[in-house]
C-alpha cells in the first residue's frame, strides 16, 4: 500500500513538472530579480558564451566574440559588424507579464571606425503577440570609449506575448566598422 502511495505521489509531481515545461526559448521573467538576462558579460566561467542570447549569424565576421570589455566586464564583448542591409544583430527573449510594466534595457557600447567612417549601433524592444510584431523604443549609438546607453520602454503585455531585446551593427551604408557591446541589463522598473 505504502509503494502504490508513494508512486502516485511521485507520478503526480512529474506531471507537474512536464505540464510546466514549454518549448519556447523565452525567459521567465522572476519580479524582485534585478537583472532579468541570464547572462551580462558574454562569458561564462572565463569562457565566451551567448548562453540566453541569439545571434542572426553564425558566421563569425559579422557577429563575434572579441577580448576587449570595459571595466568591470570580464574579458570577452560581443562585436557586431556594420553590415549594408544585414548587419550583425543578438536577440534575447523573455516572457511577457501581464499587465503595464516599464522596463530599462542598459548596454555598455563602444564603436571603431573604418577608413575614416564612424561605425553605428542600436538597441530596441520588440513585443510579439499573436504572430504580430510592435516596434517598440529604440536608440542608436555611435561613440568610441567604453559608454553606457540606456533604454526605457512602458510594455504591455500578457504571459503568452514575448518581449525580444535587440542590439544591432548598423544597415546603413554610411557606417562601417563593428559596435561591441558587453555589461546588458534588462530591468523592470515599475
């Protein structure tokens, strides 16, 4: 009798556990947790790593990892290269929460130029709901020393929305060179 009680317990919390399982690539965002990103410096124990990010290439001249950071950032940044038309781009994806939230998205940026052109970078939310995208705020960038760029967009959303980060090299012709980032943090501010 005890072994039949045992596994029906056993068996009703497995369930729970499968039925909670999804296979979407979004975070769960956790309210109270200050960085919502799993992974800000591009590294994990000294190694590279996008863990949680998504790059749009996997060809390694437009979008990779280099050993320069700013203070505090531990090795490794991520270069973006300024592209015409399909620039070098990560993505990071979390699960929308219901209802208004405000949220700050902050990068540490730096940029190269290239035969004399200053290189062009950007940062921006994206709400996916329903097979639907809305842009929402964004910023571009372009500076040379190590520099904190701040984003602050209000989303409203539900738990089957997505809520996509993204940080781009620039499509535009008059821009050259990489934008390398590093230090991200996405916030729920109120």
């Amino acid at each position: 009798m005890k072994t039949n009680i045992t596994l029906f317990i056993l068996a009703f919390f497995i369930s729970i556990l499968l039925l909670s399982c999804t296979s979407d690539d979004s975070v769960t965002v956790i309210p109270g947790n200050n960085n919502i990103l799993v992974s800000s410096t591009f590294e994990i124990f000294g190694r590279p790593s996008f863990e949680g990010w998504q790059p749009n290439y996997t060809d390694t001249s437009t979008v990779n990892f280099v050993q320069t950071a700013p203070s505090s950032g531990g090795t490794f940044s991520v270069r973006l290269k300024n592209e015409w038309m399909i620039p070098g781009v990560i993505t990071y994806n979390i699960m929308g929460m219901s209802g208004t939230h405000r949220y700050k998205f902050s990068i540490w940026e730096k940029g190269s130029s290239e035969r004399g052109i200053f290189s062009l970078g950007s940062m921006s939310f994206h709400v996916y709901h329903e097979g639907t995208v809305t842009y929402g705020n964004s910023l571009s960038f372009h500076d040379i020393p190590w520099t904190n760029q701040i984003l602050l967009d209000t989303l409203t959303t539900s738990p089957t929305d997505t809520i996509a980060v993204n940080i781009s090299g620039s499509w535009s012709q008059s821009s050259a060179g990489y934008i390398f980032v590093d230090l991200c943090k996405l916030e729920i501010i109120e």
